[in-house]
C-alpha cells in the first residue's frame, strides 16, 4: 500500500485493486462514543485526562505513527498525543491527515522527557496548527482532530497552513 498527498487537493490510498480519498470522519464534541486512538507504549496522565472529557469514548491503543492515518482514513475521531515526538514522527502523516480533512493541532510545550512546559488544555484551545522545520526538533503535545463540527473556521483553514 501506498498513500500520498496533494497539497490542497486531497491524500490518497493505493492498494494493489483499488485506490481511494482519505477522508476524515466528522464528528461533534459532544458525541457519544467517539474513536479516541492513542500509544500503547507511551500512554501519559495527559492523554488519560484528555481522554476522559469525552462521552462514553472508544479508546483504542495502537503501535506506531499509524493513528494518525487512522484520523486521515475516518477509523479513528481523534489522537491526543500528550508524550514527546519529534518532527521526523509526524510531518508526513501530519499532511495526510490535513489534506484528508483533519487538522493537528499544538497542545503545549514539552521538554525531551514529556514533562509538559505549559498547560495542554489551554495551549489547544488556542488552535495553533503544528509547525515544521523548528530549530528544535522536538514537537509540542498535540491531538489530531478528524472533521470538528463547528470547529473554528480559522483552525480548519490554517489546517493548510506551515509545514
């Protein structure tokens, strides 16, 4: 399998039989049961409180970079990822997710050892889409949204935004 994206026109995933858009699912905030995906290896106090504001949610603990194409794909709602990262973990996948509808979103400041520098909730109500090609290499906190119903209309539009 393959997937790719088009800067403003979309992401795609090829298959040896088929090939079709991602899409990200939308999804109110308040709706039961989301699909929150999340590590299974770096699982936080954060992620736990991030995860626990949400009715009756579906928490999925998946390896590897892959929840963030689950978010692009529409199988997952979102992806709190409370714990270090660095930008080689997320650049590719993070324009997947927003050419599929998504957006990902800082979540505050955190040093190498994932001990959070500022307060991740409100850090992510500020809206500030993840950045790329810093000094530093290390990423902020952040969650991966799917399609947010009354999302802030400048949060989705700058979904787009530096990379």
């Amino acid at each position: 399998n393959k997937s790719w994206p088009v800067k403003g026109k979309g992401a795609w995933l090829q298959t040896s039989q088929t090939q079709t858009q991602f899409q990200a699912a939308e999804f109110g905030l308040d709706d039961p049961g989301l699909r929150i995906v999340a590590s299974s290896s770096h699982l936080s106090k954060e992620t736990e409180e991030f995860v626990s504001l949400f009715d009756s949610p579906e928490f999925v603990q998946v390896g590897s970079s892959l929840k963030m194409i689950m978010v692009a794909e529409g199988l997952a709602h979102m992806y709190p990822r409370l714990a270090p990262t660095c930008e080689w973990d997320t650049a590719a996948a993070d324009i997947i997710v927003r050419e599929a509808g998504g957006v990902v979103l800082q979540a505050g400041v955190c040093n190498s050892e994932g001990k959070a520098l500022e307060d991740w909730r409100k850090a992510l109500i500020a809206e500030q889409p993840m950045v790329y090609n810093k000094k530093n290499m290390l990423n902020p906190f952040f969650v991966v949204f799917g399609r947010r119903r009354g999302a802030p209309p400048e949060a989705e539009a700058n979904s787009n935004g530096n990379r």
